[in-house]
C-alpha cells in the first residue's frame, strides 16, 4: 500500500511540475520510477539475474 501511495504522490507532483513549467520530461519520472522499483525488485530474488528476466518472460506462456 505505500509503494502506490508513494508512486500516486510522484505521478500528482510530475504532471504537476509538467504543467506549471511546460517541460515535458518530467512525466517520465513515474515512468524510470516505476522501471527502478521492478528492477531493484529482481535484483532481490536470490537467482542469478539473468535466470531470473527469463523466468519472469517464461510466465507468459
């Protein structure tokens, strides 16, 4: 639950900052916020890296 509030909070405050100073590259904090937490997420599983993308990629089927 705190991982989505923390996550709404930075989505509301880039489009927020993306609106008031007209520059659109903050709306892709939550994007690289977003891809930081899934990786620093994978890097926690206790497989090596790259086992661990093609087990996450190998659900699919």
């Amino acid at each position: 639950m705190t991982t989505v509030v923390l996550f709404s909070i930075i989505t509301i405050l880039s489009v927020v900052f993306a609106l008031k100073r007209k520059r659109p590259l903050f709306l892709a904090l939550p994007v690289v916020s977003l891809m930081g937490f899934a990786l620093v997420k994978i890097v926690m599983v206790p497989m090596p890296f790259w086992d661990t993308v093609r087990f996450i990629f190998n659900l699919r089927g």
